[in-house]
C-alpha cells in the first residue's frame, strides 16, 4: 500500500478539531502538571519472568515401620531439562500431560500422556520435553518396596517403559491423595500394594504365591487391632511382623476377606464412630481428632465417600 493512500486512510479516521482554542481551567493545568510528573517518574524494575523456571512441588509420604519416607514429585515443565543425574530410589514416573524425552542406556524414550516409566537406581539419565508443556507424577522408592511378592531380590526392569492403563491410573490418584493428605496407614496400604504389583507384571522377578494360609484370622486380628487403636493404629509393618508375615502377605490376606485394604476400613469404621458422637450432638472438629481422623478435612473426605455427605450436613439433617 502507497505512503499517499496510508495518509488518506489516518487522516479519515482522525477526529475533526475544532479551530475555537480550547480554554482551559486551573483543574485542567493542574491535571496535565501531574500527569506529566507520572510520565517522568523513574519506574520500580519488574522481575524478568523466566519461562524455563521449573513448577515441581515436592512432598513426602511416611510408610511406618523400618521403610524410609517415600518422595513425591508433582511437576510440569515447559522447556527445563534435567542434567545428567541418577537417584538411590528407584523413579516411577507417570506422564499426565504431553510427552518427555529422557536419555537412558544409551537411548532415549519418549513418554506420552498414560505410560510409566521405572528407572532403576543408580542408572544415569536426564529429561526434558519431547514437545511443549508435559507434566507428571513421579515416586522415589527404595528397592525393599517393591521386594514384597517378588523372588530373587531387587527387580529388574528390563523395558523402562511400560504401557499399563490401569496401574497408571492407581499409582496417579495415590499419588495424587497422599500428596494432600498423607495419611501413613494409607500411604502403607497403597504404595506397597502398587509397587509390587509393577514388579510382579513387569520386570523379570518371579511372583511368590498368592496363597496366604488362615487368611481369615489374620484379617480379623489384623482389624481387630485396628479398631482398639482407632486413634494411633500400628503400622502395617509391625502388624506384619508380629503375625509372622511379610507385609504384602498380610495387605493379601486382609483384601482378600474384608474386600478393601486395612486404611479403607478403618477409615469407614471411624465414619460409623464419628455419626455416634454427632448423633449426642458432637461437632465436626472435635470428633474428627475424638475417632482419629487426621483432621476435619480428613473426616470430610471420608464422610462424602462413605454417606455422600459433610459431617455437618449429616449433623443437621438427624438432629432436625
């Protein structure tokens, strides 16, 4: 387009002017003084954004008895890359959005949304995005937790990169709810569980047998315990190792006969205990810490699961 045309064009969209001169008042002049004051000031720096500044969030689960505290790593990157590091822990990483490249044995695995990735400890390896924004869940555990219905030791991963819809799924929402609310006898039921499933289906280690002999007495001793210590219940560890069991046996033998694991009755048995005490006109926040829960948060999470309402919803509709 010609300069003389471009001219045309502003000057048709400019507001005519009128040829009067435009008196101004004292307010005016004060106006357009301070106005230019403003437009002179030096200016306070603004902080350079950084778009490589990684977004991780770490937290740490406690699994009870002799097993160190799990780590978990909540992240989303956009083009930050990893330097050349390894991990004492195995790495089990779940890709939640986009896909990463990391550089492992000698290659590189690119990991989509839904895949798991198990790095072993002490390997090298580095990360970074394959393609714009990726994010994932990762858990750093020690090799012992993924022993438990294994033979011969340490498992070996002989293809890191696994394709397994449904464990992704459960090791993302463990993840996930004890990295908010970090519950042990949780953390103990569902971690474990889930590590040795992921070795049991996917490295080279033979499974031990399923079988557990008096599986029904263990269950019932196991919560009858449960139910004495509602309010500091023993770990999974120590229950195990006073029936003679390894803890995965036991996680075994209590699923099997009482249909969920040893956190997910306790917590629905300390429902029913928590509807007793609102029933006398307890409230919310008392009888949380009363039948053990964590907190009022903790027992109205369990209260939506189990009855599909708050506490203090169920609270007001029974003492109508």
């Amino acid at each position: 387009m010609g300069g003389t045309e471009q001219q045309a064009q502003a000057q048709q969209v400019q507001p005519q002017r009128t040829q009067q001169p435009k008196q101004h008042t004292q307010r005016e002049h004060q106006t357009q003084r301070q106005a230019q004051r403003a437009a002179q000031a030096p200016r306070a720096p603004q902080a350079p954004q950084d778009p490589q500044t990684p977004q991780a969030r770490w937290t740490r689960a406690t699994l009870g008895g002799p097993d160190r505290p799990l780590d978990l790593l909540t992240a989303r990157f956009d083009r930050h890359r990893y330097a050349p590091h390894t991990h004492e822990e195995f790495s089990v990483g779940i890709c939640v959005l986009g896909a990463s490249c990391i550089e492992y044995r000698g290659g590189a695995l690119t990991v989509g949304e839904g895949s798991i990735v198990v790095l072993a400890p002490g390997e090298v390896h580095t990360g970074e995005s394959a393609y714009g924004t990726y994010a994932y869940r990762a858990l750093y555990p020690a090799p012992t937790l993924l022993t438990d219905g294994i033979l011969g030791g340490t498992p070996h991963f002989r293809e890191p990169l696994l394709h397994d819809p449904e464990l992704a799924a459960a090791l993302r929402n463990a993840h996930t709810e004890l990295s908010t609310c970090p519950d042990p006898l949780e953390a103990e039921s569902r971690v474990p569980w889930l590590l040795t499933a992921l070795a049991r289906r996917h490295s080279t280690a033979r499974p031990t047998s399923d079988t557990v002999p008096g599986a029904g007495t263990i269950a019932l001793a196991v919560r009858d315990r449960l139910a004495d210590e509602l309010q500091a219940p023993p770990s999974l560890a120590d229950l195990a190792a006073d029936l003679g069991l390894s803890r995965y046996q036991l996680l075994r033998a209590f699923r099997t006969t009482m249909g969920m694991p040893p956190y997910a009755w306790l917590a629905q048995y300390r429902v029913s205990r928590a509807r007793a005490l609102l029933d006398l006109g307890g409230r919310p926040a008392e009888v949380a810490g009363q039948v053990g829960f964590a907190d009022q948060a903790h027992m109205t999470r369990w209260f939506g699961r189990v009855l599909g309402v708050t506490p203090a919803a169920y609270r007001t509709g029974v003492r109508q």
